[in-house]
C-alpha cells in the first residue's frame, strides 16, 4: 500500500486542480455570457417589443454561449487526442483515444456550461420590453 501513496496523492492533486479549473471556467462562461446579455438589453427589448418570445430570446442566447463552448471542447478533444500519445508510457492501459474518459470530461463540461449559460439567457428572457428599450 505505501508504494500507491505518491501516484495516488498526484492523482488526488490533479483531479483538485482539475475541479478548480472547472469553477473556474464556469465563472468565466457566466461573467462573459452576463456581459454580453447587459451589452444586448436593448436588441433583446427590441426584439420583444416586435413580438419574440422569451423562448426565442433564451434560445438565442443559450446558443450564442454554447457555441462558443463547443468550440473549446472540439480544440479541447483535440489537442487531448494529441497529447495522449505522449502519455500513453505514463498510463497504462490507455490508448490513443479514450473515449470513456474524453466523453465524460466533455459531458460534464457541457452541462456545467449549460448551467453557466442558462442563468444570464434565463434573466435576459424575463427583460421587460419597456425597461430594456429605455436600458443605456
């Protein structure tokens, strides 16, 4: 058991700076997505005003967001892709493209996204029309 201590606290170590990165990037997906939503109020009244639903609004911002983030995972999956050739001497019994783990990663990321997205789309759909066309 003691010859498992030092892969497991790395193990440990990685997996906790992977949960901040984490945090970190659903913050970061939230500031920019509420950003956006205060930089659009106006077209978003506009739009209401002529007759959009907030259905429509919200899925207009959730698919601004989320292609931004379908983005980052592609380049993610990728350059993941190209670096486990050079820890496959690392990890055994990993191959080239392990898609349990690159599906899990990508699932979590776009639900985390989801939810960083759907809260500044969610306020931006309740905008009065009035409020958000005298907004400046």
């Amino acid at each position: 058991d003691q010859s498992l201590t030092a892969p497991r606290l790395g193990a440990e170590l990685l997996g906790t700076f992977g949960a901040l990165a984490l945090i970190l990037a659903a913050i970061g997906t939230y500031g920019v997505m509420s950003y956006s939503v205060s930089q659009r109020t106006q077209e978003i009244g506009i739009r209401m005003a002529l007759g959009a639903h907030k259905r429509d609004v919200l899925r207009l911002m959730m698919r601004n967001g989320m292609t931004m983030v379908a983005v980052g995972i592609l380049a993610g999956l990728g350059a993941s892709t190209l670096l486990a050739r050079g820890m496959r001497s690392l990890l055994f019994d990993i191959g080239m493209f392990d898609f349990p783990s690159f599906s899990v990663t990508a699932l979590l990321l776009i639900l985390v996204a989801a939810l960083a997205c759907g809260i500044p789309a969610l306020r931006a759909s309740m905008v009065d029309p009035m409020v958000a066309l005298r907004y400046e």
